[in-house]
C-alpha cells in the first residue's frame, strides 16, 4: 500500500483568497503547492479538508499529498522555509492511501470572534469583527441552543448555493465572553456555505431584537435564509478543529 503524508497546517486568510486554487488569484492551496514542490521536486497535488473562502482563517486546517522522501519530522521546517509568514505546517505524519482529508473527516470545529468594544482595537483588524453596540452572550446562548442537533439548515445556507441536501448535525454551539471579545464556538459533521457566519449574524439578531429560542426554532423551520440573521463577515472565522 503507498502512503500519504498529512499535513496540519494554520494560516491568516487576510491575503488569501481563500484555500482553493483560483486561476489569476493568491490562495493557500496553490502557496502550498509552491512551497512542497520546492521541496519535492516536482508538483505534487494537495487535497484540502474544504473550502474555506476569502479571507478566514485557519488554527487548523487538514490536508494530504504525496510521500515525501524525508523523514516526517522534518517536513515542517523544510516546508515553511518556502512559505510566506501567513501560512505555515504545523504537523506532518504518514497516513494509508486510504486516507483522504475530505472524505475521511467526521467533522469540524469553527470559532468566530466578536470584538465588542466601544472602540475598534487596530490588532484585530481582520482578526475579529469589530461590533460597537452591546451584545447580551446569555441571550445569544439561549437562542442558539435551538441549532444544535440534526436539522434541515436551509435557512442558514447562502442564497444561491445548489447543494441539494442540507441536513447537518450541530454537535455544539455556544459563546462565552472574555472581556471584549465574545468567541462562538460550533462544531458540526458538515457545514453548508455561509453557515457558520450566519448563524453568527442570527446571534446577533437574538441579542438587538430578544430572539428566544423559539423564535430561531421556527427561523429554522421555515427553510427560508430571509428569516435567519445577516451574514457576518469572513475575518472573524477560523476553521478551529478537524475530526477524523
């Protein structure tokens, strides 16, 4: 059987536009491709965990490519020595041919952080979404536990996506607060396009307009993404957790 490597790798999406290749346009998936076939000395493909869009982020993300003649724990250092500061390898392992990012993935873990400041704090530019009126979290708790479970997410599916089965089980969703910043923290088996981010903005909406957990339970019933709340914007989301 030949075998792959896995690769764990995190990255600041600002620059990116997001991890697929894109013709014409800087992505992680392609930096990478760069960065591997410096070291490999030839272009190996890479297979992604998903798709994570325009300017999110990564504390961890999956992938897996070729074998690598090196020893695996010097894959890291001899990768990142030709990646750019925004992206690096954290991990490398050996794994079956039978081992796929994508297919092989139980689920995933996505946070999103909220800087809910009077002020906007320069550090989090592109870090966080910076949100100056008051956020009540409890309230936005209680609301949000109507997301977890399995349910039809249409309502919560970016208009236009085409994906036809959108059933997903929520494992957890809840926020806490530390100071200023409020973090949303959701793992699911699958996400649908736009899900996390709103979900986001339907947390927000429960907190300005005293949604109850009722109220998001009938916005999910209903199928229809005018119900949910806005989509919030991609700087504030990391893919947080890969579960294989």
């Amino acid at each position: 059987m030949n075998e792959k490597i896995k690769l764990t790798i995190t990255y600041d999406g600002t620059q990116f536009h997001g991890w697929q290749v894109q013709k014409g346009k800087k992505t992680v998936q392609s930096t990478l491709q760069d960065a591997v076939e410096q070291v490999a000395g030839k272009r190996n493909s890479i297979t992604g965990c998903s798709r994570t869009d325009a300017k999110v982020h990564a504390n961890e993300f999956v992938c897996h490519t070729d074998f690598l003649n090196i020893p695996c724990e010097k894959i890291p250092m001899a990768i990142n020595a030709h990646l750019p500061e925004a992206v690096a390898v954290k991990n490398a392992e050996i794994v079956p041919e039978d081992f796929h990012a994508r297919y092989s993935c139980l689920g995933k873990e996505y946070i999103y952080k909220i800087f809910n400041s009077h002020y906007r704090d320069p550090f989090l530019v592109n870090r966080a979404m910076f949100y100056p009126k008051p956020l009540d979290e409890k309230a936005m708790n209680d609301a949000l536990c109507a997301v977890e479970g399995k349910k039809d997410f249409r309502s919560f599916m970016a208009q236009g996506s085409k994906i036809e089965d959108t059933v997903r089980e929520i494992k957890y969703c809840d926020i806490s607060r530390c100071g200023d910043m409020l973090t949303l923290r959701v793992a699911a088996d699958g996400f649908l396009y736009n899900m996390v981010r709103i979900i986001v903005g339907t947390a927000i909406m429960a907190s300005e307009k005293n949604l109850t957990y009722d109220d998001v339970s009938r916005i999910i019933a209903s199928c229809d993404r005018k119900n949910a709340g806005p989509t919030a914007p991609p700087s504030g989301l990391y893919l947080n957790k890969v579960f294989y």
